[in-house]
C-alpha cells in the first residue's frame, strides 16, 4: 500500500511539473514571443517575465527583438559597362510585426533565405546601372544607399513583417581575371586627361608670353617715341650739344668694352671732342 501511494504521488509530482512547465513560460528583455494554437498565431508578447498559456493547446514561438545581422553570400554582378563584379554585402533587419514573421518566414533561416535574394536583386538593379570604374573607385556610398533605399521598399511591399535597418557593400572587386585589364584601361584614361591638362597649360603659357611680349614690345616702342622726340626737341635747342651726344655716344659704342682697337689719324674728326672739348 505504501508503495502504491509513493508512486502515485511520483507520479502527481511529475505531472505537476509537465503541466507547469506547458503552462507558464519566460521572455527576457532581448525576445518576444508569438502565441500559436493549432499552427495559427493568436497573439503576440513582448513584455519580458513570466507568462501563461494554455497548456497543450498553445505553443510559444519566440524571436530576437534586437536587430539581426545577416551576411549575403559572394554575387557576382554585371556592371552596365558589361564588366562582371564579385559583392560582398551585409543587411540588418528587426522583426517588427511577429504575426506577419510567422505566416510568411516562419523562422530566421527562412528569412535570411529570403532577405537574401532580395538584396542581391537590389545590388544587380542598382548597380548595374554603375560602370566598374564607379563602383569600384568610386561614388559607392551613394550606390550603397540607393541598394538601402530600394532594399527598405522591397521587404515593406513583400509583407513580411520585418524592418530592414541597413544595407552596407562590404567588398565590390573585379574577378581577379579582370582586375588588371580594367587597371589598365583606368591608368590609361588617367594618363590622357593628364596629357590633355599639361597641354591645355603650355598652350595658356604661349598666350601668356605673347601677350606680355606684346604690351612689353607696344610700352618699348611708346618709350622710344618719347625718348625720339626728347632728344629732338634738344638737339633742336642746342645743335652743339646734340653733337657733342653723338659724339660721346659713338665712343662708348667703340671703346665701352676695353678691347677695341682703332687706327686713326690724329686729327681726325672722331677725336674732336678730346682735344677741344664740347666747345668744339
């Protein structure tokens, strides 16, 4: 009899414990959780603690109410320049409507299955609409909120109950069979713009000297004038003088440098002015 009441007692124990622990249930502060009946959800739960179920009948799916990270694997995409690219990309994403998560996705594998294809059918639209030299050099952030932008739409017309918070293009390089043929092409468009700038400069050069030889070449002869016309008005006043000018002029011409050698005779009318002076 004893051993009757022992067991039976075991065996209320047990089923205590089965019946409580299909009765109440824990959320942390990092979960939420969807109540389903019979495979169709009947409400949501987003406090954390305990809390009750019906037991048996109701079962609790939970999911991560943080933001999730999901990493996409490697897409080899067309640029609209015909040059193929190897992306890398990661997308965050919270689950914002558990009920709608549930219907559509079921799980988080099922998601990042399907979050997947939806940014890589991102990546090949917006960037293939870029040249690999765009993508690759150059211009990615905007591409990459443009990928964000349309990736936002596409999760919220395709009701699946999830918010996507962020798209990031980790890695966007040319298969490595192409990688130098592009370099190549890219240092060669770089080296004619140089060409074309260092020529652009020597012509802006040229102008430059024949401009201001020019203004140089009009100021010089403007001051010749004005130096014609000095010396004619003196000469005009003082014919003496205006020989005697001609005359010193003459010998600095002949004798400035020191290593002329004139023979002459003494009384000739170059020596004038050294023996009698601008008096005579």
């Amino acid at each position: 009899m004893t051993d009757r009441r022992l067991f039976a007692g075991a065996a209320l124990a047990i089923g205590a414990l089965i019946l409580l622990s299909q009765t109440v249930y824990q959320l942390d502060q990092r979960q939420q959780a969807l109540i389903v009946r019979f495979g169709d959800p009947i409400r949501e739960v987003e406090s954390p603690g305990l809390h009750l179920k019906t037991p048996f009948v109701e079962n609790v799916v939970r999911f991560d109410n943080r933001s999730i990270a999901l990493n996409v694997d490697q897409e080899e995409i067309m640029a609209s320049n015909a040059q193929r690219l190897v992306v890398d990309a990661f997308v965050r994403y919270r689950v914002t409507d558990p009920r709608q998560f549930y219907r559509t996705l079921r799980d988080e594998r099922t998601a990042a299955d399907r979050l997947t294809r939806l940014v890589n059918s991102s990546l090949r639209q917006e960037l293939g609409r870029a040249s690999s030299e765009e993508i690759v050099s150059g211009g990615r952030a905007a591409l990459t909120k443009r990928t964000r932008d349309d990736m936002v739409r596409r999760a919220a017309t395709s009701n699946l109950g999830v918010q996507v918070i962020d798209v990031r293009i980790k890695r966007a390089d040319l298969p490595e069979a192409n990688q130098q043929a592009v370099f190549e092409r890219m240092r060669t468009a770089r080296q004619r713009e140089a060409a074309e700038l260092r020529a652009k400069g020597e012509q802006q050069r040229l102008e430059i000297i024949a401009t201001g030889t020019e203004e140089a070449e009009k100021i010089r002869g403007q001051a010749d004038a004005q130096r014609a016309q000095l010396f004619a008005e003196s000469f005009g006043r003082d014919p003496g003088f205006a020989a005697f000018y001609r005359s010193m002029s003459a010998y600095e011409k002949a004798l400035g440098q020191g290593d002329t050698t004139l023979v002459l005779s003494p009384d000739s009318a170059f020596f004038k002015y050294f023996e009698k002076g601008p008096a005579g």
